[in-house]
C-alpha cells in the first residue's frame, strides 16, 4: 500500500530570466556602481544556479552594454565617460521627440491609466526618498512611451539606450529634477491633450535638467566588492519565483 505521506516540496530555482532581471534592475538602480566585478562563481552560489546560466545573464547584460567581458578577468559592470553620457541624452532627446509624436495621436485610455499609475508611484517613490526605486520607476515611464510607439525601430533604440544612463555617475539622485516637480506627469497631461508640441518640449526640459546636474568632478563613492553587496542584501538571495519576477 503506497504511503499518503506528502513529500518534500522544494523550490525551484530561478530562472535565467529572473536573475537577469535581477541583476538590471540592480544595475539600473544603482546598487552595483560600475567597475563592480560580477563573479560568476560568488552569483552561482547565490541564485542556486550552475555557472553556464550565469554566464549567460553576463553576456545579455553585455548585449545591453550594462556589463563589460574582459579576456581573462571576467565580467565588469560597465562605466561611462561624461561625454558619453552627454551623446546619450543629445540621442534620448531627439529620439523621445519623435516617439511623444506619434503617442501623442493613438495613446488609449488603458495606456493613459496605466502611465498615470505609474507617474503616482514615482510621486510615492520620491516623497519617501526611495531613491532606487524612483530611478527604476523614471526609466520605467520613459520605456513604456517606447513601447507604445507604432514604429518598433524607434522604440527599440530609445529602450537600448535608457538603460546605460545608470551608469553615469556624475550626478546625486536626490537633485535630479524629478523630484523637485512632475515633470513626467506635465509630459503625459501634454500628450492626453493632444498637444504633441508642448509634450515634445516638456520631455527636452526634462532631460536638459538632468543633463545639466551632470558634474565631471563627482566621484563614486568607495568602492564596495559584490561580495560585501550580497552580505548586506543588496541582491537577496530569492528563490520559488520560477518566472514570476
């Protein structure tokens, strides 16, 4: 007679997926500054998982130019120069413009709810000075306009390139414009009223501000190793996600 005794139920472990998204919302929130080194063996252990799936989450945030593979030392998080932070807002804004453009005259009233939540919690975010989150949720808002663009080229490019602004560390968090007013939310009421114009010059505002608050002579703060990240939780250990992430 089989036993009724129920067994063991164990969690499974993550998947590519989640530790990939993991370690870019890590990235974009500025909790791995760059020159952080990503061993593959210390992340092996902390997800759970082989090194081969690692090795994979390394070379898709490589793609994403998040991450730096050098022959022979391993996997880096990627730095950009001031300059290189600057082309990056010239292309965000010229890209941006064109997209509001054409949001602007077929955004739906699900797409509008769904920006408005999303500005509220940067609003929840910034009034706590949950500053990670705040970054995560303004790259979020910039993102979602992308994806809501008829022409996918342009909403792909703008999507590659967002992210890489986390790596500019010229700037301190709690300055950025952001918090100081709406200013995504003047941008959205903008495109609401089908004024593709003002919506267009609100984002440029937007992103002439926190280009303007990028500084040469800021520096990181002391280096801190992943190790010491993962002991003080910066990455919890997470696991019985599967593909909820």
């Amino acid at each position: 007679m089989a036993s009724s005794r129920q067994q063991p139920q164990t969690n499974p472990k993550p998947t590519e997926d989640f530790i990939y998204t993991d370690l870019y919302n890590a990235i974009c929130e500025r909790h791995l500054p760059p020159e952080t080194k990503l061993g593959e063996a210390m992340l092996a252990e902390h997800y759970g998982v082989s090194r081969t799936i690692i090795r994979q989450v390394l070379l898709r945030l490589s793609s994403d130019r998040l991450v730096k593979l050098e022959p022979r030392r391993g996997a880096f998080i990627a730095r950009l120069t001031l300059e290189e932070a600057r082309q990056i807002y010239e292309a965000w804004r010229l890209v941006e413009a064109a997209i509001i453009q054409d949001v602007t005259v077929s955004i739906s009233p699900q797409e509008i709810a769904e920006l408005h939540s999303l500005v509220a919690a940067e609003r929840v975010a910034c009034d706590e000075q949950n500053y990670p989150l705040l970054l995560r949720l303004s790259i979020q808002f910039h993102m979602q306009l992308a994806d809501l663009c008829s022409n996918q080229f342009l909403g792909r490019f703008l999507k590659e390139l967002i992210p890489q602004t986390s790596l500019a560390y010229f700037y301190e968090i709690h300055k950025m414009p952001i918090c100081t007013k709406d200013e995504h939310r003047e941008i959205l009421e903008c495109v609401i009223a089908g004024n593709a114009e003002a919506a267009v010059n609100a984002a440029r505002q937007h992103l002439d501000g926190i280009e303007a608050a990028l500084n040469a002579r800021a520096t990181l703060d002391r280096q801190i190793s992943l190790a010491d990240k993962l002991n003080a939780g910066i990455l919890p250990q997470r696991k019985g996600h599967g593909d909820d992430f």
